[in-house]
C-alpha cells in the first residue's frame, strides 16, 4: 500500500496542487509571523546587549509595586554626583531619552522616530563611538549618527534645526558617530546632547535622570553593597543582567501583542485552507471511484484504502509545510522591504528561523491536512466495491431530510439571535452564538442552499446558452462539493468583513468617547 500511494501521488499531482498550494500559504503566514516575531525580539535584546556592554551596575528609581520597572519615574539630578562619589566607582553617567527631530535644509523632519540621548564622556559606559569630529561640550552641541546626518546633509562644523520637548532649537554638529554595525542606536536616529544640556532641553531644567550607569573597579558585589548603604531608599542597585532584562521587558510588550495577532491570522488562513484541502480530495476519492473499487476487488480491506489516502495526506502535509516555511521566509522579507520603501525599519534585521517555528510549521501543517482527509477517506473506505463501479458520482446529499431540518434549525435560529442583537439588545451574549449557528447552519445546510440557489439560477443561467445551463446543473448534481467550495470563500469574506466592520465599530466607538468626554472646539498639541 506504500508503493500504491507513491504512484497515486505521481499519477493525481496536478490535482492536488490546491492542496498543497492551500497548505503553503497558510503556513507562509505562520511562519513569516513567528520569524519577524523572533527577529524583532532577538534584535531588541541584541540592540540592549550592546548598549549595555560595559555597565557592571545601574541605579534605577524604585518602582512604587514590587519590582517593576517604570520608565515614568526619574532620579533627582544631584544623584549622579552621589554616585560618582561612592568607593568603588570607576565612571558614572546618566541616562535620559526623550524624542527629537532634525530637520533638513527644507525643513522637514528627516525621522519621526529619531531620539535625543545624553551624551556619555566615558568610552566603556558609552554604546556611541565617534567616527569623525569630537564630543558635544556644551549647550547648543550636538553629536549626530551618521545616517542622521547623511539625511539632513549636514557634516561636522555645520549648525542644523532640532524640534525638541523645550521648543525649536539650533544647535552645530561637532561630531558623527555610530552604533557598532549600524548607523543608530536608535531606529530613527540618534541626537547627543552633552550631559548638562541634555537635562535641560530633553526634560526642562529639573528634569532627572531615567537611571544612572555605574562601571566599577572592584568586586561589583561591594561596590554594589557600598551604593545601596550611600543612595537613599527610594533608589535601587541592579545590575546589569537585570538592566537589560527589565529594558527588553517594556520593549518586548509589543511584540507581545503582535505575535499572537499574527499567529490568528495565521491560523484562520489554515482553517479556510482546510475547506479546501476537503472539498480536492472529495473530488479526487469521486474521481477515484473506480480506481479504489478496483483496490478492492483484489483484495485490499476498507482500512487499506483509508490508509493509502491518509498517507497521501500525510505527505502532502509534510511536504506542503516545508515549502511554507520557506515561503515564509521569503514573505518576511518581502514586508521589510516594502516597508523599507517607506522608511519604516523594524527591530532586528533579516529573519530567524528557530527550532521551535519549523516544528510549529511541520505540526500545524501536516495535522490540518490529515484532518482535512479524514472524512474523503473513510467515506472512500466505506464504499463497497461494486457500488463504487457503479456509482454515478451524482451526489444526493443535499436531499436528506436530516440535513435540511438540522440546516433550516440552525439557520433560523442564528438570524433570530442575530436580529435580537442588532435591533433589541447589542451583547456578546446574542452575537457569539448566532454567529457560530448561522456558521454551522451553512456547513450542514450548505447542500440543500446549493440544489435551492441553483434552481433559482437554472432559468437566468439557461439564458447565457450551453455553458450557462451547464453549470447549473453540475451545481446541482453535486451540492456537496458546491457548498464546500462556497464555504472556503464565505470564511475568506468573513475574515475581511470582520477586520472592516471591527475597524469602523472601534473608530466610531472612540470617536464617541472622545466627544463625550471633551467640550472642546480645537485642540492644541505638539509633535
């Protein structure tokens, strides 16, 4: 039976490409999702790692819950000095972020995501190494990236336009600098400010200090101990392992979101592709009648024949995931390049493959397809052999009675649910289930809805001559295949009316809240 499934999938290959071609692109998608997933998250922790190389501690504020980090709270600016102070500390330097934008000679900002950052005086505590020029020394100095600069054509000695949290500033380029490999440290750019301006024109006069880095010279237990007993307590020491990990922590948070939003995307793709997978190997086992009844007559049992088909779908499954997952790839790509077009650049670069994506992939694929094949094969199991060479493949599904009172049931209970929804009462309580009845109504109900809509239709469809009422007739001679192959395309415009209709649902419903919380004519705000 192994060697029969070889040469069955060599002689129907043409047939089942659908098949496989449903499986590629559902796991293209899954794939591409967890590959930039991890890609972004590998290079926030990378980008992290790098930044942090030569901290051996870090004085961060304490966070008024346990353990948590908050970006929100600053340390008073004397702290620094404190710090600076205590045995042990070999350099010291604050850090502060804060958006910035540079303009061009016509202008206009060359990022809307570049950041100003506190420029670090020591080479091991600072990620930034200068490439051409020297160091900002005072107010109105600035140390450009390099692509920065290369956007707003402006080289070291030149003065260049700054939008900052204080107001339009002007500041001369006194040095161009890069972030190892890259050009930034941030994915916008990075604006330096030395260490005194920053405070000022990131945050305004008072501003504090996002935490303090600390390179020791000693044992960084002692020092650490020595800072703890020095600092107040409304401080705390941590090092750097916990530094980066708390980092990564906050900007991980949205790849936490985005991960599973693209992995249900992902998922729905799979579960449109299964109605596929089924109706092609319903029409192939028809197709195929007599080719299994013959299988029969020689000898081969029920299970013999489900066998061979499940392997078909097993192979198929398999060999369709490892072709998604390099589709996959290809796809992640591709969206980083087209949103490279834009100027938009994620986290990380390239794609990355991991163990645990390429087993999801096979898993998820293989599983889908052999599910998908279960019924086709054991209804070709169940059929005896000389009915199978008899059979007409005309399929009289869509006339039991059964069906059509558990389609009609169902049906008609959605729209009731729904109708409640929509004009008595709007609640998830009345929305879930009508949607799930008027779905299962369609799948149970989907053969009699196929012989009834083409009935409608033989007369208009009779009109366009031959071909016309051919089609109609061939809708009603096999319901079952016709609803199957409806269903796929109702759960394909069932995904994009629901990503349209939820869109417009949230905006209006924001848009509500916002009116009702604010009087206000016009609205003043800065970017």
């Amino acid at each position: 039976m192994l060697r029969y499934t070889i040469k069955s999938l060599r002689a129907h290959l043409s047939r089942l490409l659908a098949t496989a071609l449903a499986v590629v692109v559902g796991i293209g998608f899954l794939a591409a999702g967890l590959m930039l997933t991890d890609a972004m998250e590998s290079g926030l922790v990378g980008d992290l790692e790098q930044r942090y190389e030569g901290v051996d501690l870090a004085v961060v504020p304490s966070s008024p819950t346990s353990g948590e980090f908050d970006l929100g709270l600053r340390l008073q600016p004397s702290l620094l000095d404190a710090v600076r102070d205590v045995e042990g500390v070999a350099a010291a330097a604050g850090e502060l972020v804060a958006d910035v934008r540079v303009l061009d000679r016509d202008g206009d900002p060359t990022d809307l995501r570049s950041r100003g950052r506190a420029w670090i005086d020591d080479e091991e505590l600072n990620p930034l190494s200068l490439v051409e020029g020297g160091p900002p020394r005072r107010d109105g100095e600035v140390v450009l990236d390099a692509g920065t600069a290369g956007d707003a054509g402006v080289g070291v000695g030149d003065r260049v336009r700054l939008r900052t949290p204080v107001g339009a500033r002007e500041a001369v380029v006194t040095g161009i600098s890069k972030f190892g490999r890259r050009d930034a440290s941030d994915p916008g750019g990075t604006v330096s400010f030395a260490e005194d301006a920053a405070r000022e024109v990131l945050g305004g006069a008072e501003a504090g200090w996002s935490n303090v880095l600390v390179r020791v010279d000693g044992r960084v237990e002692d020092v650490a101990a020595a800072l703890r007993d020095e600092l107040p307590g409304s401080v705390e020491v941590r090092t750097r392992d916990e530094l980066v990990e708390d980092a990564a922590d906050e900007a991980a948070a949205f790849i936490g979101f985005l991960r599973p939003a693209l992995q249900g995307f992902a998922y729905l793709a799979l579960f449109v592709a299964s109605f596929v997978i089924f109706n092609t190997f319903s029409v192939v086992v028809t197709q195929r009648f007599r080719e299994l009844a013959l299988v029969r007559a020689i000898g081969g049992t029920p299970g013999q024949v489900r066998r061979s088909l499940l392997l078909e779908g097993l192979a198929i499954g398999f060999g369709a995931s490892v072709v998604g997952i390099a589709a996959g790839a290809l796809l992640a790509l591709a969206i980083q390049a087209v949103l490279g077009w834009f100027d938009v650049s994620l986290p990380g670069g390239g794609v990355e493959l991991s163990a645990w994506t390429v087993v999801l992939c096979l898993v998820v694929g293989t599983v889908v397809t052999v599910l998908s094949v279960l019924v086709p094969a054991f209804r070709a199991g169940r059929t005896k052999p000389v009915e199978a060479m008899r059979s007409s493949a005309v399929d009289t599904s869509g006339t039991s009675k059964v069906r059509a009172v558990l389609g009609a049931t169902f049906l008609l209970a959605s729209l009731l649910l729904l109708g409640l929804n929509q004009f008595v009462h709007s609640t998830w309580m009345l929305l879930a289930p009508g949607a799930l009845l008027l779905f299962v109504g369609l799948v149970v109900g989907g053969p009699l809805l196929a012989r009834l809509l083409a009935a409608v239709l033989r007369r208009p469809m009779s009109a366009l001559g031959l071909t016309g009422a051919l089609a109609a007739r061939n809708a009603v001679r096999n319901p079952r295949r016709t609803a199957t192959t409806a269903n796929a395309l109702v759960i394909g415009l069932f995904l994009v009316t629901l990503v349209t209709v939820a869109g417009e649902a949230l905006k209006t419903a924001l848009v509500s809240e916002l009116n009702a919380l604010s009087g206000s004519d016009y609205i003043v705000t800065t970017q």
